[in-house]
C-alpha cells in the first residue's frame, strides 16, 4: 500500500506536511484532484482497504475544482469505492467506516458525522443531475447524516435528507425524506416502522 503523509493535499502544495501518517492509500485506489481542490485531514483517512484474506477492487475518489474533502476524525473507506466531489461541493467525513462498493456524489454538501456505519453497496447523492422542469424545482440539496447512525446494505440517501441521531436505515430503503433521530426505517421510498431504537458495532 501506498502511504501519504498530509494535514493538506492539493495539486500546489506539498503532501509532506505532518510527521503522521494521516491517510493510507491501498492498492487499486485511483486519486483525481483538479487545481484549487482540497483535502483537509484532521484525524486519519484509510482509502480503499479490505478485510483480512480478501482482494480489492478498483476504486476512484475525484475532487474538482474549487471542491473540499474534510476528515475530522478517523474514517474507513473499503475497497471498490467512486467518490466524487464535484465543482464547489463539500463532503465532510467525521469518524467510522463506509464498507466495500460505496457510491457518494457530492454536488453540494454532503456531512457524515462520527460513530457512522454504512454497509456494502450504498448510494449518498444529493443531486438528481437531470433537471426537472417545474415551476421551483432545486436540482441539488445538502445531506446530512448525523451521529452514530447506521446505513444498510443496498440502500439509496436522496438529496435534501437530514438522519437523526442513532437512527437506522434498512437494507434495500430508499430514503428520500427526513428521518427522526432512534428510528428505523425501511422501504421505497423509506417510512419508519418503529422509533426509539438503539444500535452498537
């Protein structure tokens, strides 16, 4: 694997700049960054690991123009990943673990908080990039992902969503409206079938 030191990463500065290891690049991880984007790692970032005695898969983190990718904490992402952050969009990572084939599309904002776990194959994007012509339509709405939430297998986070604390989203659920915090939902598009739930790793 491929270690890079970095409080900063951007095409102009050097990647030198700590005496830690703040982001571990593992094999099949392809690195896009476009003039004037940025990676600001504040705690630690694992880019495309695997667990033990299993291979990886391709994987792609792209941040263009004018574009921010911020880890607070410490974050895994497993292998097999496309992450984008589009022209002047902001994907905010606090602490915990994405596993393998993630899809996240950041147009705007998306903001994960810390103690999240999200499962295989799960798509975040918060735009619908094809333009529906209605009077007030908004192509594009910020996601926000709160504490200690978990995200099932195969589930889809549309834009404008808001995830309350401690909640969790079922396998397969498709949420396209705000879900309260402790509670668990389910569906498509997703409604919630029971409140006050609590969840550990």
């Amino acid at each position: 694997m491929k270690f890079i030191k970095a409080i900063r990463l951007n095409p102009f500065k050097s990647i030198l700049m700590d005496k830690k290891m703040r982001i571990r690049v593992f094999p099949k991880v392809h690195v896009g960054m476009i003039r004037c984007g940025a990676i600001d790692v504040f705690g630690r970032l694992n880019l495309g690991n695997t667990w033990p005695g299993l291979g990886y898969y391709e994987s792609q983190l792209k941040v263009e123009s004018d574009a921010t990718l911020v880890v607070k904490g410490n974050f895994d992402i497993y292998s097999g990943f496309l992450i984008t952050v589009n022209d002047g969009g902001t994907l905010i990572l606090g602490s915990g673990f994405i596993n393998y084939r993630c899809n996240i599309a950041c147009f705007n904002r998306i903001e994960i908080g810390d103690d999240v776990a999200i499962s295989e194959n799960v798509v975040i994007r918060d735009s619908d990039n094809h333009r529906i012509c209605n009077t007030g339509y908004v192509i594009s709405k910020p996601i926000k992902i709160m504490d200690h939430v978990w995200i099932g297998m195969n589930s889809t986070v549309l834009k404008g969503v808001t995830i309350g604390e401690g909640s969790i989203i079922a396998a397969g659920a498709v949420v396209t409206k705000d879900v309260p915090s402790h509670c668990l939902v389910a569906g498509v598009p997703a409604r919630i079938i029971r409140r006050d739930v609590s969840w550990k790793n």
